[in-house]
C-alpha cells in the first residue's frame, strides 16, 4: 500500500503542467481549439474546470457549413458563455456559408451572445465574421450592442451590415479596427471613425457594392477622423469615396503619426487611386513602409501590350508632379506584389528610389513574362537612388500558371 502511494505522489510530482502558474496553463490552452480545451476537463479532478477560465474564446464553422451544425455551435456558445464566472477578454465568433437570411438563423441569435458579453464580460478584442456569398445572408449588426464594450481596444468586421446611424457613446480605447466587405454609409463609417479618437490602426476593404448611399465625402474629412493613425490599409475601389476629383488636393494637417501605408488591389490606371496615394504620401513625412498589392489579374489574361494611351488617359503625370518636391525622410521600405512592369509602375519605384534617403529594401513580386523580366531587371539595376538599398525581385507566377491564379484570385475575393 505504501508502495503504491509513493508511486501515486511521484507520478503527481511528474506532472509538469498541472503545476505550471495559472496565467501560462490558461495561455497553453487558449492556443487550442475551444471544443479540445474543454476535452482536457477529463484528465483529472483538477482540470475539469481550468478550460473555463480561458479568457480567449474562439468559436468558428468550416466554409458553407450546413446551417444544422452552426446552430449546434450557437446552443453550445450560449451556454459556454453563461455558465463562464471568469472575465472573457477576447472573443471570436467566425459564421460562413450564407448562416442568416430568409433560410438561415435569426440575427438575434448572435445578438444575444454579443448582448451577454458587451454586459457581463471586459472584452478588449472582438472578432466577428459571418462570410457570405449573397448579400441577403449578411449579418445586420446592431450598434447597441456596443454601448457597453466601451474597453474594446480591437474591433474586426467581416460581413457585417453597419448601414444605420451608430447610436453610442463610442469607443474611446479602441486601437484597432478592421472593415472587411462591409455593407456601410459614407456618413455612417465618418461617425463611427470620429467616435475612436485612440485609433492607431484602420484597414477599409469593401468592393464597391457595399457602398450604401450616395452621400460626398473627401480625404479631408476622412483623415480629421483619424488624428492618431499610425497604420491604413485602404482597398482601391474605395477610393473614390474620398477623392471627388483627379486633381491632387492639400490637406489642412500632417499625418505625423502614420508609419505605414497599404492598398490592396491597387491599380495604376486607377486615376483615383493615384490621387489618394500622391496625396497621402506628400502628407505623411514619418511614413517608414509602403506596400502595393496591384491587381495583376486584367494583366494576365491580356496578350496585348500595355496601352499607353490608357495611361495617359488617367493618369497625365499629375499626380508625379505633386510630388516633385516630396523627400521621404524617414522611408525605410517599400513592397510591391504582382508588379507588372508598366510605365506608371517603373515610374513609380524611379520616384521612390530617387527621394527617400534611409531606404534599405525594396521588394518586388514581379508577374512579368519571361522575355520582359531581364529588361526590367536592367532598367531596376540603372535606376538612380540616394540610398544604399537593397532591391530583391522574385518572380512568383510563371505564365504556364496563368489560369491557376487568376482562379485564386477570383475564388478568395468572392
């Protein structure tokens, strides 16, 4: 008997994890899927609680899940989060396969839930997707369930509809906030901006579809929101909510704090865009990193040369003229995806090269066919610069793999 004790104390006294501090068995098990941390209640005695004083919670269902299973996941979250005593500090909640709408659940379902945490628990981060694949299947999310997650730091929507006056008192710790595809007003997102004067991080994704109602907005207006903003991620067709011409305007003030800049889909014979980024670039004398996700796949499946008449159409070098005098101080790095060596592209990174002074990297994804790639090389190689930098090229799609990104690129936008 004695015996047998002795090896039940020694094999205690080999369980490592039990006797880790809370804080870290609590992170270990918060790296883990909810429904294999609350598996870990059968160990022992004194496991069978510990998944429920995780204070990251992450609930999610496969891509066109069947809308049985994703109420299963709502009855389960339901009762995860009432019986939890313990504070939940982070929550993800992530719904596909068109899960609302005439034949899928009722938005207050998730209403409830967000309804229970914004009363009873200090979220600091929230996450809600609910991808969709028509627009009657997104999620209408009501703006009073944010009256009371005032401690928000981190804000990220993913097919949500926003397209109603936001009635709060606004979020005066949120840091981050991400919109991806979006259904929201002009007017509405300003407001929603103006009331987070903490934020430091904004990225905008929303094709223009999503745009709801037709009401006039400027840069001016949109960057008086964002006094702090030290990271933007803008997707193009957005745009042209903000630039009502082609013509490059001044803005009032400085963005000071803005370090980095990205715009997803960029296109180079998008004369709003090339506004925006001109004007953008010429505001921010911090800026340390800018990075182009061009959209390459028109390019593609285009055999035909590039139409200069296109570009001049839309583009006329204004926006080049506009930042003639602009010297990029504190410019550290610059990525360009799916660079197709067009004129305006390889005038582009020539500006760059030629006005930023503590440059070091420039790194270019390149989409050229084969018989264009050593003269661009060439041309990159020759190309003036006030900095010792290095220029890395990688060449990421080959011609033969055309119709196969091309697919990619449809299959993650849609």
């Amino acid at each position: 008997m004695k015996s047998k004790r002795l090896s039940k104390a020694k094999r205690l006294s080999l369980d490592i994890i039990t006797t880790l501090p809370q804080p870290i068995i609590e992170t270990i098990l918060c790296l883990l899927p909810i429904r294999e941390a609350a598996r870990t209640s059968i160990l022992s005695r004194d496991w069978r609680y510990k998944w429920t004083t995780i204070p990251k919670l992450v609930f999610s269902t496969p891509d066109a899940n069947p809308i049985m299973e994703t109420s299963k996941l709502i009855r389960a979250i339901h009762q995860v989060i009432s019986l939890r005593q313990d504070p939940i500090h982070e929550f993800t909640l992530s719904l596909h396969g068109n899960c609302f709408g005439k034949t899928g659940l009722p938005s207050c379902e998730v209403d409830q839930i967000l309804c229970h945490l914004s009363k009873n628990h200090p979220v600091n981060k929230l996450i809600l997707d609910f991808g969709a694949s028509s627009d009657d299947c997104s999620y209408n999310l009501p703006f009073s369930v944010f009256s009371s997650l005032h401690r928000l730091t981190e804000l990220y929507l993913s097919w949500c509809d926003l397209d109603h006056q936001p009635a709060f008192n606004g979020f005066g710790s949120l840091v981050v906030l991400s919109l991806d595809f979006v259904w929201i007003s002009r007017k509405t997102l300003l407001c929603l901006l103006s009331s987070c004067p903490s934020l430091k991080s904004f990225r905008l994704i929303m094709p223009e579809d999503h745009v709801v109602g037709r009401e006039n907005s400027t840069m001016i207006e949109l960057f008086q929101c964002l006094p702090l903003i030290e990271h933007l991620t803008i997707w193009c067709d957005t745009i042209w909510w903000f630039v009502p011409d082609l013509v490059p305007q001044e803005l009032p003030t400085s963005l000071i704090h803005l370090k980095y800049f990205c715009m997803e889909q960029m296109s180079f014979h998008h004369g709003y865009a090339l506004t925006f980024l001109a004007i953008l670039i010429k505001n921010s004398p911090n800026l340390e990193k800018i990075e182009l996700q061009i959209d390459a796949a028109h390019y593609l499946f285009n055999d035909t040369d590039y139409d200069s008449d296109v570009y001049e159409e839309y583009h006329s070098d204004v926006w080049l003229e506009h930042l003639s005098n602009v010297w990029l101080e504190h410019l550290i790095e610059l990525k360009i995806t799916d660079f197709s060596n067009l004129e305006p592209e390889l005038e582009f990174v020539k500006l760059i090269l030629a006005k930023s002074p503590k440059l070091k990297k420039v790194s270019i994804k390149s989409v050229v066919k084969r018989d264009q790639e050593p003269g661009m090389l060439k041309t990159l190689l020759r190309t003036p610069r006030v900095s010792a930098v290095e220029i890395d090229v990688v060449k990421i799609y080959d011609c033969n793999l055309e119709f196969l990104y091309c697919y990619l690129y449809f299959y993650n936008l849609f």
